[in-house]
C-alpha cells in the first residue's frame, strides 16, 4: 500500500496500474513495473504486461518463469500424455 506521500505526489488523473491475481499462478501487472526488493534493491521491467512470481521458486525472482506450473516426466511416451 502506498504512504501517504507516495500518495500525494500522484496527480489524481494519472491512471490507474491494472492487477490481475491468479491464485494459482504469478501477479500480472501492466507496466513498466518497478518492484523493490528485500534488501532494497529494484528490479525494472519496462515490458507492457509482466509477471511477477508468487510462488519463489522463480530462478529469475522477483519475475516469474512458470517454475510454479505442474511439470510431466520427460520419460512419459507422447501417446501416454496426450490420452489424460
């Protein structure tokens, strides 16, 4: 949540970032994002849409690689895969 002064530089007419929430995959944000992390460090990303990793498992944390997604074994015959 912004403070107050974050809150009061905004100018009223600046619009507003669009969220949206998966709850079972990554936060997609519209961008350009600025994300400040932990230690204080900010990761940037000036893509239109990005997606930013919930689960951290991420190898590209604070951004998603889709590491939360369910993984098939490689040894799986394609036929087997595709039958489910």
């Amino acid at each position: 949540m912004p403070s107050t002064s974050e809150s009061a530089a905004r100018a009223p007419s600046d619009p507003a970032r669009r969220v949206a929430m998966d709850p079972h995959g990554p936060v997609l944000v519209e961008g350009p994002v600025e994300i400040v992390l932990d230690d204080g460090t900010v990761a940037r990303s000036d893509r239109f849409m990005v997606a930013v990793c919930t689960c951290l498992r991420s190898r590209t944390y604070p951004w998603c690689d889709t590491s939360h997604r369910p993984r098939e074994r490689a040894d799986t015959p394609a036929e087997d895969r595709n039958s489910r």
